[in-house]
C-alpha cells in the first residue's frame, strides 16, 4: 500500500522533472528520494519513470498514479485549510525527531505549564519519525528536530549540536578503532529504529553516500532495546552520545568516518504562522536551556524506568 509520502514524490518529481529539484521542495536528500522512488515502484510492480536527457518522465502508469496523488494531496490540503481556519491559542501541539527527547524535555514542560495553566500541551507520538511532515501538514505547533534544511516556510532557533557515533560491544574489534567507515559496516549486523531507511543518518549520511547498503538490518522500537541487544553482542547501532546511559559497562562509542556525523538539532515552526506567546515562551525556554547546561546528557534513568521508554 503507498503511504501519502508516495503521492507527493511522484507529484513533486511530475512538476519538478528531476529528483533534485524534487528533493528541495520535499525536504529530503536526492539519495532517499531514489530509495522511496523504488520502494513506491516495487509495491506496485510497475515503473513510474522514464530518464530521458536528464529528465523524469511519467510512464502510463505514472500519469494514472499521478491524478490520484492530485485528488489525494488536494483533499489533505483542504482538510488542513479547515483546520487552520479555526486556530487555537490555547493548544500546544508538539512532537519530536525521537522519541528519547521525552527524556529531558519534562523539566521545561513543568516550568512552562506552570507559567501557562490554561493552555493544553499536546505531544503528537505519532508524528515523531516524521516531524517536519507533520509541521508543515498542520497537524504540529512545534518539531524539536536535527538538521532542518533552510528554506523559507520553516522558522528555526538553534538548541543544541550532537555527533552521531557507533555503539559497538567493548569486545568488538571497532572498540579499538578511531573511526569506522561505511565499507565496515556493511558486513555488520545492523539494529536500528523502526522508521524508514531514509529518516536514518546512518543511512543517507553514512551508507548511501558511498552507495552501499549493510547485509543485514534489524529494526528495534527501544532505544533501551538496542543499546541492551549491542551489550550483549547481537549487532552494533548509531546513537548520540546523551542517548546512552551513564553506566556503560560493556559499550563502546566509535567515530561515523573520519570527519564524524554532526546534528544541529533546533526548535522548528511554520514561519507563516505568528508564534503565540505560550509557544514562544515555550521555544524561549529551550534555548535558555541549552545556552547554558550544552546538549542533553547521558540518561540515569533506572532500568524499570527505562525500559518504559521508547527512543
């Protein structure tokens, strides 16, 4: 079954006649684009597109799909339309690009409820492996994202910088290493989230760039699940140092390529949309936050309490 992401690739390629140009208007690399263009063509069983002098062009089967994507995305936009048509000051919608975020936003949440009672906080979970998506479809007041691309229709404010690293078992022959490139994990075991390839930095910063792809991969919905599964030697993962938790006993954390892969994660919001006081109270406080205590740090969480959360 496509997925609404689907539609607008082929909507966005169609207009755009390239995956590049596609790739800016969507937010997205050019590599995950040719990744959810295949994923799109397999669950189908048919092509879409035809190269023809550095060009995408539509199959027939391509022009049919086209005007469904059409009358799907025209309907989402006016169901969206509706809905911005009767703004709520008093609702606070917001959602993250990981779950693990829910680990140190609690504090901030308690000081800004307390300045604003009468407002109600929404955390949106199901929008969190695509936040930007959901911004900018309506359904967010706010997204606390790494890496937002820069572009007109997105209000950003910087919060805070982390470096994606390998978590390796300590025995693991990486442990003894400066850094690993994508060439070394191809033969790993691979765990990562349970979220498409192309939302993965592991993936589209590290993998594809070098047009390789690991033998094996597992998704895991646990960011506890995966750094106990890489302890006990099941396969290694990308995560943020912070992410990890103070006692590492059996972990080691490696450089992703020579140069390391490098986040700017930032409070993100429609720039079409005046903030209102509680949200820009709310964005204010974030980044008093991190002006002064830096990025997250590592989680002391119990274990019964970890492991009733996801990341």
């Amino acid at each position: 079954m496509l997925e609404l992401r689907h539609f607008k690739l082929v909507a966005a390629v169609a207009d755009t006649g390239s995956l590049a140009a596609a790739s800016r208007q969507l937010h997205l690399t050019s590599s995950a684009l040719s990744h959810q263009l295949r994923d799109a063509e397999e669950r189908l069983g048919v092509q879409l597109f035809q190269r023809r002098q550095r060009r995408l062009l539509l199959t027939g089967a391509g022009e049919k799909l086209l005007l469904s994507a059409r009358r799907v995305l025209s309907e989402v936009a006016q169901a969206e339309a509706v809905c911005r048509a009767h703004p709520q000051d008093d609702l606070l919608r917001l959602s993250t690009g990981c779950y693990t975020v829910y680990g140190w936003l609690p504090p901030i949440l308690g000081q800004w409820q307390a300045e604003h009672p009468r407002v109600e906080l929404r955390i949106v979970l199901e929008a969190t492996r695509q936040p930007l998506g959901a911004l900018m479809d309506g359904q967010l007041d706010l997204a606390l994202t790494p890496d937002v691309p820069k572009q007109a229709r997105l209000a950003r404010t910087p919060l805070f910088e982390d470096e994606l690293m390998l978590v390796v078992p300590e025995t693991h022959a990486f442990a003894r290493r400066g850094h690993v490139t994508a060439q070394d994990l191809v033969r790993e075991h691979l765990l990562t989230y349970a979220a498409p390839r192309e939302q993965l930095d592991v993936f589209t910063r590290v993998l594809w760039p070098a047009g390789l792809e690991p033998q094996r991969v597992s998704p895991v919905p646990l960011t506890e699940a995966l750094i106990e599964l890489v302890r006990g030697g099941i396969g290694v993962t990308a995560l943020p140092e912070w992410m990890l938790p103070q006692q590492r006993q059996g972990l080691r954390t490696v450089r992703l390529t020579p140069r390391g892969i490098r986040r700017r994660w930032s409070a993100v919001t429609r720039a079409s949309r005046q903030r209102s006081a509680p949200l820009a109270r709310f964005i204010e406080l974030l980044a008093e936050r991190f002006s002064t205590r830096g990025q997250p740090s590592p989680r002391t969480r119990s274990r019964k309490e970890a492991l009733s959360r996801v990341g």
